[in-house]
C-alpha cells in the first residue's frame, strides 16, 4: 500500500501517492457518488541469462485507496499526474466554498 499525504490550501486539496516502480498506464482512478478510488497494478518480470541458466522473475504489486469527497470539492476539475514516482491528484474547491480571511483587531 502505497503512503498517501494529504493537504489543504486555501483553494485545493492536494493527495499524494509514493508509487516508484508504477507506470502512469497502472493506475485507475474513478469517481462515483462523492467517492474517489485510486488504484495501481503493477507487474514486472526480470530475465537473468548467466552462464549456465537462465533466470526469470516476476514481480506483482497493486493496491486500491477510496476516499469519500465533501462537497465543496469541484469534482468537474480535479486533476491527477504521475511524475517521479508520485501520483499526486489536484481536488479543487468550488468558487462559494473560499472563505475570506478576516482580521480581527485586538483592542
């Protein structure tokens, strides 16, 4: 299972994966009734010719991650890369959503 971080900023929410060793094609990522799932599936086999024998190995991996969205996400916008072995996915919030910050003077 992949580590996920998770931040807010004023305008987005940011959700980032570690997945070194994935390709952008192993992920799926779908959204159904609020509900946000990520999921990988990787394969690699590695062939070793020496000498004598031949060597052969295959390595599985995958995982699946589902995230229940509130609404003040903008769910027509989110957006999702993979770049160096993180997947991060971009969530923005809905324009009524922003709240100015007010000041509030100290007497």
């Amino acid at each position: 299972m992949p580590a996920v971080n998770i931040t807010e900023e004023d305008t987005q929410y940011s959700v980032e994966f570690s997945a070194p060793g994935f390709e952008k094609n192993d992920f799926k990522i779908e959204l159904n009734d609020g509900v946000l799932t990520v999921s990988g599936k990787h394969e690699t086999d590695k062939e070793v010719k020496e000498k004598n024998f031949t060597r052969k190995e295959f390595n599985y991996g995958s995982f699946q991650r589902s995230f229940t969205l509130n609404e003040e996400i903008n769910e027509e916008a989110i957006d999702a890369k993979y770049e160096n072995g993180i997947l991060k996915l971009t969530l923005p919030k809905k324009e009524e959503s922003k709240k100015p910050t007010k000041e509030i003077k100290i007497s």
